[in-house]
C-alpha cells in the first residue's frame, strides 16, 4: 500500500474524512468537522480580542481581475486559478477564489468611501478556496479546501507590527494549546515570502518523515495591494492617505498535520479537546442485569460534564478497544463483571499499553488530572520527535545529506536576494524554511556562500 493510500485508510479509520467525487477534494464527516469547529471557536475567541469581525464575501469573480493582477505585480500563477468555462467570451470569464486579496481590497476601497471606518480595519472569513492543484493529498494539497483569511487595514507601520505579532502569537498558542503541537517559528527568507509581501512570519511543523509542513502564515503586506488597488483613507486633517495592509491564515491543513504529528502504529492518537468524545465506556460480557445498568448509569453522572463513548454492544473486548483507538478517543473506562462487584474502574489511556484501576469513588478526580496530563504527553511526544528532526550544520555538503536523510537542518545564512537567487539556480530538492534567529557579531558563515551570516535558518524539503 501507497504512503499516501494508507494515510487515506486512517483518515476513514478514525472517520475524520475520505476522498471526495473529484480528485483534489473531500468529505469532512461529523468528527473531522468537529476538529475544525473547535479551531475555528478558538480563533474566533482569540480574534475577537484585537477588534477582527467576521465577513463572509462570494467565491465567484471575474478571471478578469487576476490577469490586471497579474499584469501589473505578477504575483498570480494564472494556472492555479480554476475557471467557469461557460462564459460567452474571454471578458466574462468567472474564476473561483484561491485567496480574497482583489475581494478584500475591493470591499476596502468601498466601505472606506463611507468615512466611518477607523483603522485599524480587521476582517476574517471562514470559506473554501479552489487551486488546480496536480499532485493532490488530502488535507495537505487539495483542489478545494477550507480556511480562514484574515486582512487589515493601517495607518502605520507601527500598528501593523504590532497586529503582525499579535496575530502570529495567537497562531501559535492554538498549535500549542489545542493541537498539542510544537512547531518551528520564524520569518520567511526574501524569495520564500508571499507575493508582494514585505515579510512573512511562519508557523511550520515537521513531519515523520522530515519534510517542513507550513501551518500558518501572517505578512505584512506594507502599501502593495493598497496602491495597485487605489485604496485610500481620510487622514488627519482630511487629507487622502494609503493605508497598509496585513493578511493571515491557516487552513484545514490542520488536522492533516495533527493526524500525521501525532498518530502511531494502531491510528490516529487526539488531543482532549479535539476529540468529538473524550472518554470511551466499554461495557464487557453479556450480563445487562439492574446492577450493571446502574453502575454505568452512576459512571455517566459522574462525567456528565464529558462528551461520552458508550459501546454496551456485546463485542469482544479486542474489537471494542481496537475501535476506540483507531478513532483517537484519548480514554477508555473498561467495565466488566469484576470491576462492578469490587466498585472500581479500569482505566487505559491511548498512549500507552498499560493499565490501572481506580476507585468509582474517585472517577472524577482521576479523570480531570488525567485530562490535564494526557495534552501535555502530547506535547512532550512533539517536541521530542521535532528535536530529533532538526540538526545543526556549517557545511553545504553535510546539510545536503542531512536533509537527504530525512531531517531539518539548522544552518548559518547571509539573507540576501541575490544569495537565494543563486541558492535557487542550484535547483536543491529543498528550501529555506524560515529564519529562526538574527545574528549579529558571531564568526558564522553562510553555509551556502561563505559570505559572513547574518541569521540562522532551517532548510528541508517541504510539501
């Protein structure tokens, strides 16, 4: 079986998702659409903070739109961009949104005509997005696929770094706090940037098997959309002004890298909170007496307060356990004949083997310190495979290797277009993923040119 085919079988395993009726797109079910409510809930909360209102604006727009883009910043690949072919001529024809930027800043210019609007502006969709994508994997490169887009409007450079960060911190407090995932954090090198962006700030994790997957992004788009646009603002003292721009995002991306982060040989291993239930209750044997119904129903009291798995099928404990596992839930309270009579619960966590029993009477305590512990196993288990990924190096010949081997290399950079642009003739089978730090004073050369380092950058392959 394919790599990509049995990612496939354990994304229907755990019933998160399966291939849609065309290639490149997808069926969410009810528990991969539960991972993403939970992402879109906590990004909600978080931006509600710095002043972001949600919008929702069409998918159609003239393709027309994109080739004036194109022409005057050549930003676009007109070949990602996927078309309506039943448009009577070349100047009606309407493309589908693969990113909101002409829709954004359309929407801009207008309501900035109002004088009513105060920057900063901010504004966050929740939408699909189309690409004709060729090599397409699910959740990591699709033809259609969801996400959120957020873009602002600034008055000065100031206040769009600040956004910049804050917005960039929230992005990696939801990897850390809600996926349970640890991550390498930067800014785009010059050519690795987003078109037309003055900086990118990245969130990537690493993979298993060493390739760099990019989980969100924030740039600063300085004047570059507002000027090609003519959006303007009234200013102090009513004069015209161009407002800078910022834009951010991430995607159903997500809960691919969740799933390849954090699974193991048996399947998909969920955080706490991202499990549509948290807690499995597997009900051995075949007696259904009054004294079992009971004691289930007074374990359900007790976790009222949980989203509950119950399976009192009469199935072997092997399938039971097998099933809850492969589906992710971090918990399983296994019940049979013993465990009633002597009041107690035996208990297995998703990541490990074993076993213990608890008291009935103590349930509740053991399962809120077992919730707080299980994330934070989690995360270790991420970070732990993260640092054993990444791999310093000085010289060019050992990063190739290093990176050929399947692992990230940290290496001395002198960022600088020229440097990449060369970098780029040399046609590696990676790239510069973000700069983890400036440096200054330090007897660092770039592993590429020699020239004295001006930063420390990760290199890898990347999807």
């Amino acid at each position: 079986m394919s790599t990509i085919k049995k990612y496939e079988s354990l994304l229907l395993e755990s019933k998160l998702a399966s291939p849609g009726l065309v290639s490149g797109t997808f069926f969410l079910h009810p528990r991969g659409c539960f991972i993403w409510e939970q992402i879109q809930s906590f990004l909600n909360a978080e931006f509600s903070k710095l002043g972001v209102s949600n919008v929702l604006f069409p998918a159609l727009l003239p393709f027309q739109k994109f080739q004036e883009e194109q022409k005057n910043s050549e930003t676009l690949n007109l070949e990602e961009i996927m078309r309506l072919h039943n448009s009577k001529s070349e100047q009606s024809v309407v493309a589908l949104r693969p990113t909101s930027e002409i829709l954004f800043s359309h929407y801009f210019k207008e309501r900035l005509k109002e004088r009513d609007i105060k920057l900063p502006f901010l504004l966050n969709q929740w939408s699909s997005v189309y690409r004709e994508e060729r090599n397409t994997k699910l959740f990591f490169r699709s033809k259609e696929f969801y996400w959120q887009e957020l873009h602002s409007l600034h008055e000065n450079q100031k206040d769009l770094d600040f956004h910049l960060e804050k917005i960039h911190e929230i992005y990696k407090k939801l990897l850390r706090e809600l996926l349970c995932i640890e991550y390498i954090t930067g800014e785009k090198t010059i050519l690795e940037r987003f078109p037309g962006a003055q900086k990118t700030l990245t969130n990537e994790c690493i993979l298993p098997d060493g390739q760099s997957l990019q989980l969100t992004t924030t740039h600063d788009l300085s004047n570059f959309f507002s000027k090609l646009m003519d959006i303007k603002y009234w200013g102090a003292n009513d004069i015209e002004m161009t407002p800078l721009q910022l834009s951010a995002g991430s995607s159903t991306r997500l809960i691919g890298a969740l799933v390849e982060m954090h699974k193991d040989s048996v399947g998909v291993i969920l955080p706490w909170n991202l499990s549509k239930e948290n807690i499995a209750i597997l009900l051995l044997g075949e007696n259904r007496d009054e004294e079992t119904i009971s004691y289930i129903s007074s374990i359900r009291e007790k976790l009222c307060n949980y989203r509950l798995h119950i399976d009192d099928s009469y199935s072997s404990f092997g399938k039971k356990i097998n099933k809850v596992e492969r589906l992710g839930i971090p918990v399983s309270l296994i019940i049979g004949q013993q465990e009633i009579k002597n009041k107690k619960i035996t208990i297995k966590s998703r990541l490990s083997e074993s076993k213990y029993e608890c008291d009935l009477s103590n349930l509740e305590n053991e399962i809120s310190r077992f919730s707080k512990e299980y994330d934070q196993k989690l995360r270790e288990r991420s970070e732990n495979k993260k640092l054993s990924l990444i791999k310093e190096s000085y010289k060019m010949e050992e990063l190739v290797q290093l990176v050929k081997e399947g692992n990230l290399a940290l290496s001395p950079w002198f960022n600088d277009l020229e440097n990449e642009q060369n970098f780029q003739e040399c046609k590696y089978n990676f790239s510069p993923r973000c700069i983890k730090e400036k440096i200054k004073d330090k007897d660092l050369y770039c592993v590429f040119s020699g020239k004295k380092a001006n930063c420390l950058a990760y290199f890898g392959r990347s999807y």
